[in-house]
C-alpha cells in the first residue's frame, strides 16, 4: 500500500506543480483583452517607482507619425510585422548560429541572458510596464514574452502602439510622450521638431540615467543616430541594452540630407556605419523643472478626449499602416 501510494503521489505532485506554473504564467490582471477599450488608472512600472502619478493619455491620431517612426527606429523596427516577438533580434543580440542544435542553443541563451533586453519589441515593454518588473530574471523574461504573445492575439498593432506611447517612461515622474514632450521642452506632443522627437526616442533605452535633462551625452549620440536613419541614412542605431557600442561609433559631422524618410530604410534589415551627422544640440533653455506647472497636464478622465487644439495629422505614408485611424476614445476602468 505505501509503494502504490506512492507512485500516485508523485504524478498528482508533478501536474500540481505543472498547474501552479501554468497559472503564474499566465494569470495576469485585468487580462490583456481589457486594454483594448480601458486606460490604467497606473501600471506595475509606476507602482514600482512609489510616486504620485498623473499622466493624460492621448489618442494615437494625435500624435506626430514623425514621433511614432522614430520611436519604432530606435526601439523596434520590426514593430508592424512580427507576432510580439523579434525572433531575428533575438537571435542577432545572442549570437546565436542557426545551424547550432537544440542544447547549444538553450546554453547559448543562459550565457548570454542579459542581452535579451536588447532584443525586446515595443510590445514585451508594454507587457513589462502593465504587468511585471524590470528584473532580468529568465523567468520574468519568460512570462513577458508569453504576455506580449497576448497582446497581440487581443489588440491590433495601433493600439498597442496607443497604449506603450503614452505609458512609457521617460525620466523620473515622467510617463508618456505628452508628459515628456512637456516636462523637457515645453511644448505639446503635436508640436514636437524633428530633433525633439528623436530625443524623446534617444530617451526610452535608460530614462532615469540618459535623458534630455540628466546625463544626455549618450543620448544625444543616440537621437543623432536616430535621425539619420529617419532621413534615409543607412546607419546603425544599437539595441537600447547595448548603449556602450555608442562609444566605438563615430560622430558624425555633416548636416542631414534634406530628403523625405525613406520607409524602405527604415524597415531594412542590412545596415552599415554611419555617414552623416546632425546637429548636436538640445534647447537647453526649454527644459520643464515639474510637470505641476503645466496646467492643461491633467490626471487620466473616464472618457478620452482629444487636447485642446491638437493639429491634424497628415496622411500616413507607410505601406502596412490603415490609412484611416479609429477616433472612438477608450474608457478608463471602473475604479
């Protein structure tokens, strides 16, 4: 009786455990179905920094396509074509050889681990700010993938979009495009200049230590880089997690080509050194010390509504886009 009790516990050990793990994997809350009409009162991210948090949310269709672009540059080039995972950034940031077995590859993936950050699409960051932390542990890593492959199966490629522009980190109490638009130039999202833009995007690698006001050298190397590739130029802008290959890339010296972006460029794959340059200055004099003295920054309504004399946006040019855009506003949850 004990060796045939046995041998039933174990199998009921094993599919408890197996049910546990499927449940941390993917019991997240609200689902991720609920983002697709809701806005979040704050996210897990903004928990995490233990600050009073207040941030206007704004519809996709008013903000600058310029900005979207740049930020997609910078941070996920792929955004408009992969599934919630870049398995091509992934397997360039670890290396990895595609004709290598299955054992060399998973050994291969834990040594090089922490490169994986770099490899992350704007997606598995919006699942990041929602839900998790920004620990590196692969099991943290595991369950982000998993929830970014959520969010794609529920929300189309514009909200996902919606939602990671406007809950971003981009400094410290600084969530949002609108809100970083404000707080360090002083000016509305909708009215951001090419060089401002490419900042904000510059910024999103490490917020709380390369920003347009803390420590921007790197990111004015960044922003640079970014605005290049923006005009055409086939330069290389590193993964965010790889700020140190700034170091070895040259400044470059010469003015932009004045030239329309070029969408084939920013979406290829096969990229060279830099070429060109642009200017390397960042208005020092527009810089917001609190975003409490901007009196139209409000705290997120029940019901979204465009800003007070947003500007139009001009049609989008990129081929994989609608070239209409839904005006309907997403609710906020029910407290």
């Amino acid at each position: 009786m004990a060796i045939g009790g046995k041998r039933k516990t174990v199998p009921r050990l094993t599919v408890g455990i197996l049910t546990l793990g499927a449940f941390w994997l993917f019991g997240v809350w609200p689902p991720p179905v609920w983002w697709g009409t809701h806005w979040p009162q704050e996210t897990a991210m903004m928990r995490l920094r233990e600050q009073p948090v207040s941030y206007q949310p704004f519809p996709l269709s008013f903000l600058p396509q310029m900005l979207e672009r740049m930020v997609m540059i910078g941070e996920d080039s792929r955004f408009r074509t992969h599934p919630g995972l870049d398995v091509e950034a992934i397997r360039d940031a670890l290396g990895l050889d595609r004709s290598a077995g299955f054992g060399p590859t998973v050994r291969a993936i834990w040594k090089k681990r922490d490169r994986l950050r770099g490899a992350s699409t704007i997606t598995q960051q919006l699942a990041k700010n929602l839900y998790l932390s920004p620990a590196r542990n692969p099991l943290r890593k595991l369950k982000e993938a998993v929830t970014a492959l959520r969010l794609e199966v529920v929300l189309p490629k514009n909200r996902i979009l919606e939602l990671y522009l406007n809950l971003v980190e981009l400094g410290p109490g600084v969530w949002g495009m609108p809100a970083g638009s404000r707080r360090y130039f002083a000016v509305a999202v909708d009215q951001l200049s090419e060089e401002q833009a490419a900042a904000l995007a510059a910024t999103l690698p490490f917020p709380l230590s390369s920003n347009p006001s803390y420590r921007s050298g790197r990111m004015l190397h960044r922003r640079d880089l970014i605005l290049a590739r923006y005009h055409g130029v086939d330069v290389y802008v590193p993964p965010g997690a790889f700020l140190a290959e700034l170091d070895s890339l040259p400044l470059p010296t010469l003015t932009p080509p004045i030239v329309s972006p070029a969408v084939e460029s920013l979406m290829a794959d096969s990229i060279i050194a830099p070429v060109e340059t642009l200017p390397d200055s960042i208005p020092g004099d527009s810089v917001m010390s609190d975003s409490s003295s901007n009196p139209s920054f409000e705290p997120t309504t029940s019901r979204l509504s465009p800003p007070a004399g947003a500007a139009s946006r001009a049609p989008d040019s990129l081929p994989d886009r609608p070239t209409q855009r839904a005006r309907s506003s997403p609710r906020a949850p029910a407290p």
